[in-house]
C-alpha cells in the first residue's frame, strides 16, 4: 500500500480524475462526496466540508483504514453564477464557507497528523479565475484567491516540518462550471486560450500527482496554472 491520500470532492470531474492518478500511482485514495452516487472504484466517505463534524469524522474513518493523511487535495467547491447585486447572503455564504471555509478545514485536520509525522503534501485547487476575475463569479473568484494567500501562509509555517503546500489553478477544463456553460460562452472562453482548446481533468490531475510526489519535493507555496496559456501575464 502506497501513502494514505484524501481528496475532497473527488467524486466526478477533476476531484475524481486526480483520485485515480493518485491510486494508479499505487496511493491508498479515499474521496469525499456531499449526495450523489460516489464512484464504484474508490473508497468514499460523505462529507460536508462546511461541517467541522463531518470533517472529523472523515478524518477519523480514513486514518482508521489506511493510515492518517500523507496528501491531502482539497478539491471540494461549488460555484453560483449571477451578478453580485442581485446576489443574496446565503448564496454568497454557501460559496465561501465552502470554497474557503472548507479548505480551512480540512488542511487543519490534515496539518495536525503531518506534523506529528513530520512530512505531507497538501495541493489547494485555486482556478485562474482569481487573477482573471469573471464577470458573474465574484464570490467564486474571492474564495479562490483566497486559497492563494492562505496556501503560502500555510507552506511557511509548515516548512520546517517538511510538509508541502502547494496551489493548482486550472482554467477553462471540460467539466463542470465549464461544460454547463452556453455555447456564445464557451466560444468567448476558448477564443481567450492560446493553447486554442479546452483542458481535460486528466490533465490537471497530472499536475497534482507531480506536486503530491517526490520530485516535487522542493516546490512549496507555488501556484501552478493549467490553463492553456489563459492567465498569461497576471
């Protein structure tokens, strides 16, 4: 058995293609899921990132079957598209109490065992959003700029205890927020990307699974765009 890894959100779209690289690369993966079918070929636990006693308890369940945490990936995220005006607390609440407040979270649970064991990986999912801003998405874009600062906050107090933590920021990827998009959209974003076509989740997780391993192991406080050139210059 590889190294016990958690990843959030890891049952569809880029959560799940990052808990498959993960445990092709032999990791013990296990994902979290709030509703929905988990995926047949992964340990899944529910959780509620916005609920610090679901948390724990997922915490407590895959250290309890695989060992505590080593990586952690916290890809856990919903996103309410509108404009701000017409926006109302609960909606903007919701995104940031789980976008960020869920990060939060779950790096504190995860941290704690790494530093008993004094090594870890933790990889935050940004979006290129947070430098790009996109109109109707201003909540959205907040909470993943969020996670940049407290991601190299976080890289510099773990440092010394040689746990790394590390933000990837996809851009326009095939799933989710992007596939929902209208089509005079999605034309509008693909004509932004240099690279001329969307991303895949594949590739995204690729990027994670170098970032979780061993060569990565003197890369902290980095954000890694995957964006097909989209961010360029921000």
């Amino acid at each position: 058995m590889g190294r016990s890894v958690l990843v959030t959100g890891g049952a569809r779209g880029i959560g799940l293609a990052v808990a498959r690289e993960l445990a092709a690369a032999g990791d013990a993966v296990t994902v979290t899921h709030r509703g929905g079918d988990p995926p047949g070929d992964l340990t899944a636990v529910p959780c509620d990132v916005t609920r610090e006693d679901d948390v724990r308890a997922a915490f407590l369940r895959v250290a309890r079957s695989q060992g505590p945490v080593e990586v952690l990936v916290a890809n856990a995220g919903v996103t309410r598209h509108g404009p701000l005006a017409l926006s109302g607390d609960d909606s903007a609440g919701v995104v940031a109490d789980t976008n960020l407040g869920g990060v939060i979270r779950v790096a504190r649970y995860a941290v704690r065992g790494m530093m008993r064991m004094r090594r870890g990986r933790i990889v935050l999912m940004s979006s290129a959003a947070a430098w790009r801003g996109m109109a109707g998405q201003a909540v959205y874009a907040a909470t993943k700029a969020g996670l940049v600062g407290f991601g190299r906050s976080l890289a510099r107090e773990v440092a010394p205890l040689g746990v790394t933590v590390n933000i990837v920021a996809p851009g326009f990827i095939d799933v989710g927020m992007t596939a929902a998009m209208p089509p005079a959209q999605r034309d509008e974003a693909l004509a932004a990307v240099p690279l001329g076509r969307y991303g895949t989740a594949e590739e995204v997780a690729k990027v994670v699974r170098f970032l979780a391993g061993e060569d990565a192991s003197y890369l902290t406080g980095a954000v890694i765009p995957v964006d097909g050139g989209f961010g360029m210059g921000h």
